[in-house]
C-alpha cells in the first residue's frame, strides 16, 4: 500500500491525503522514492495521486497524477531527490511517499530518531503485489504445492505481516482474531486497507506508458536516484 512516510520531528501538521502535499506549508518536504520514468513505486504513486484527484476514475489517474505532481513541483513542495531513511531522518526529505511496508520497517530502524508517522491517504489508495507461482516442469510439483499452503497458513501469513509485508489473508486474519493485538497496533488503521484498489496489469502497463513517456514534458523535472 502506497503511504506518506512523515519526520513527526520536522513536520507537525501530518498529511492525511494527497491534496495536503499541495499546502504551503509543505514547501520543500515531498518527495518520491525514486524515479517516476522507471521505477514502478513512483509510477503507482503518480497514478495513486491521480487517483485521488478524478474521485477514482481509473482511465483518466495517469494524466491527473502527472498534472498533481506538476502542481506539486510549481508550488516548490516537490523535492527531486529519491527519499529513503537518511534523507528523511536527515530533513532533505522530510515527506517520501512510498510502500507502507517499507516506511514501517524505516520507523523501526529509526527507533525514534526521529518520531516517524506512517500514513495511507484518504483518497487514491493504490496497494501493490508481490506473486508466487509453481512451475509447470518443476520434478516435484506436489513439494511445491505444499509449500504454497504453508505460505498461506495463518502462521506464515503473520510471518509477512510481521514484516510489515500485507498478507493476502490479512482480512480474513482480522475478522478472525488472529492478528496480536500489539501488532495490529503498529499497522494503520485496517479500513483504509479495504478500500484498497489493486491495478490490473492492463491498467498498470497504461498507466506506466503515460506516466514514462509524458513526465518531462508535464512535471518537467529529473529526480535524482540514491
């Protein structure tokens, strides 16, 4: 799930939604994780804030996001450096949107150094997957099978979770009782989850096509990559 990573030491009013970012007084403080002329999280972050400005028009989010983040860049909010831990525990990047489970694991890293708060927005929440498959040749399929029921038992599914990792089953997990409580405290608030929208592959390639070819010409500006 696409999430605003936030130094609670430096910024003070936390972002709830996209069309924060374009507040005033956020100048200097957003950035992205990387490159959105190649790299797929920055992509889904255009797209995910387009998203959020056609009230969910998945055909039109690609072009709405590239013109959000050219707004973004003229108001002087945008930074066009790649964020990560050290640009956002340093100030450089005050603001990284990025997958949820890697800004969770970065406040755990930080332990406090500084407070960092993990937002999924209101509006325009896009959530990604990672996919396991068996080969259709491998010598032992059924071993393979086996291992693919471990991966979504209970116990293996909270393994992820414990990672920050969203599992497949996660409601499932909490409508169940399953989740500890002082894990389920750690997460954002679930609801936001259920709202998720999952971008086909056909929406995806669509979208990254727009997003690729038209950002210099739109947003006009390169981000710099770690």
């Amino acid at each position: 799930m696409l999430a605003f990573e936030v130094n609670k030491d430096l910024i003070k009013n936390i972002p709830a939604d996209w069309p924060d970012l374009l507040k005033p007084e956020y100048k200097d403080q957003v950035a992205l994780d990387g490159d959105p002329r190649s790299s797929n999280e920055s992509i889904q972050a255009v797209f995910a804030s387009g998203l959020s400005s056609t009230g969910g028009e998945i055909d039109k989010a690609a072009d709405a996001g590239l013109q959000f983040f050219k707004q973004l860049n003229l108001s002087g909010n945008f930074v066009p450096a790649s964020g990560g831990a050290s640009t956002l525990a340093l100030g450089t990047t005050p603001i990284v949107i990025r997958w949820d489970y890697l800004a969770l694991g970065d406040r755990d890293t930080l332990k406090g150094n500084p407070e960092v708060a993990v937002v999924v927005p209101k509006t325009g929440i896009v959530a990604g997957v990672y996919v396991q498959a068996i080969s259709a040749y491998a010598p032992h399929p059924n071993a393979a099978k086996l291992w693919m029921e471990h991966l979504y038992s209970d116990e293996s599914q909270l393994a992820w979770l414990n990672g920050y990792c969203h599992p497949a089953r996660f409601d499932d997990l909490v409508k169940r009782n399953v989740v500890p409580p002082a894990l389920m405290e750690k997460l954002p608030p679930a609801d936001n989850y259920a709202k998720a929208l999952f971008p086909t592959l056909e929406q995806q390639g669509k979208a990254k096509e727009i997003i690729t070819q038209q950002w210099d010409s739109v947003v006009g500006v390169n981000v710099t990559t770690k």
